[in-house]
C-alpha cells in the first residue's frame, strides 16, 4: 500500500509567489525524498531528509516526524521551477512515491 | 559527462517480444535501481542491486529480469512483452546499500508496446 499523500495535485502560481507543497505518509521512515521530475521527463532528487529542515538555493523542505508530515517550500517562483514534484518515502528497503504535485509558475 | 546513462531512449517493438534496456552509472555508486512510470505518471520501484546482490525485489512479474554484470552496469530484460509494459523505465544509482541515499537518476527509456 503507497500511503504517500501529496497536496495540491496541480498547482498554477504567478512568477514570485511563494509555494507550499504537502506531503503526507502514514507509516514510520527511514528517509523522506523530494525529487523534481522536468517537462523534459528527467528525474532529479531536490532533497533526502529525515528531520528537521534542509534549505538549497529557494527550495526549502521541512519534515516532521511525529506528524509525519513534510513540505516543500520553493520562494520567488519562476517559469524555470514548472515541473512535477514527487515526494516518496522509504522504511528500509521499502520505496514508495506520491502522484507528484504538478506546478506552474506563469510569468 | 554523463553519470547515469540508459540506451536506448525509446523503444518501439510488438508483443511477444524480448527486449533489454541497458543502465551505466559512472559515479562509482554501490546501489543501482529500476523504476517504472506508467501512463499516470507513477514512479514504482522494481529492483535495486548493491554491488551486484539483488536487494529489492518487488512484486514485478518474472519476465522482467535484472543483470547486474559489475558494479557500474544494471540491464534491464524483459521477455514477451505486453502492451501493458509501456511505461517509462528509469535506472539510478546511489552510494551505500538502500534508499536512504541521494538517487541519481538517468535519462529514461520510453517502451512502447503495439
């Protein structure tokens, strides 16, 4: 069973906004990833995590554990960040994916 | 230079038949991985390898079989084919054994099955 909820499925944001992206799992990880997925179809993993908070460039992820509960945060969203946004979680050797949060930044 | 490499990009054959799909990391990673992404978009772990030893195998039909020849390489085979194999399939690899590493993720090979 996935478990692995992400909010908004779709998302449109006018360049600058700041976005959230919610991800939500119901069993206990090892590690929570965020990976970016480009129109292009190229995968690239944005963040691991398993607590507390990471930060690169505008992108922010958040994670907690007693929630289990995670966020991405991308500020001043521009036209370049339109991609799909997958969060997927893993407990040991198990990973598993959300459907992916499919974002538009217009200019 | 390109760390996670798949060949071919796109596939187009007809059922029944047998196919590969080829993997290269030159990262010098100890896990590589195969991943399907259906129509809708969704990413399903199939097989993970670390140092060549099967570590994941989920519940993937038999005529998908994965061969890890060293370290670096993770082919892909697949026998008679179905139209339901038409997906995305995408190789990564990381450091260490499991998933709780950064993946790097290759290119991906589009199947199309007629």
């Amino acid at each position: 069973k996935n478990e692995v909820e992400q909010s908004p499925q779709n998302l449109t944001a006018q360049e600058g906004e700041f976005i959230t992206i919610n991800c939500s799992y119901s069993v206990g990880i090892s590690a929570l990833h965020w990976l970016q997925q480009h129109p292009g179809g190229g995968i690239v993993s944005l963040f691991m995590l398993s607590s507390g908070k990471k930060k690169h460039g505008r992108l922010i992820a958040t994670i907690n554990i007693q929630e289990k509960h995670s966020s991405l945060h991308i500020t001043a969203s521009h036209p370049r960040d339109s991609a799909v946004y997958i969060c997927a979680r893993n407990t040991g050797n198990q990973f598993y994916f959300g459907t992916g949060t499919s974002l538009t930044v217009i200019p | 230079d390109t760390a996670v490499s798949q060949t071919p990009k796109y596939l187009v054959t007809q059922m029944g038949n047998d196919k590969s799909i080829k993997c290269e990391q030159n990262l010098g990673h100890d896990t590589m991985y195969w991943y399907k992404q259906d129509s809708k978009k969704f990413l399903k772990i199939m097989f993970s390898y670390n140092n060549k030893e099967l570590i994941i195998n989920e519940t993937v039909p038999n005529r998908f079989s994965p061969k890890s020849p060293d370290k670096a390489h993770l082919n892909l085979h697949i026998n008679s084919l179905e139209l339901g194999d038409s997906a995305v399939y995408f190789c990564a690899s990381s450091q260490g054994q499991g998933v709780s590493y950064e993946q790097y993720f290759g290119p991906g090979t589009r199947l199309t099955v007629t």
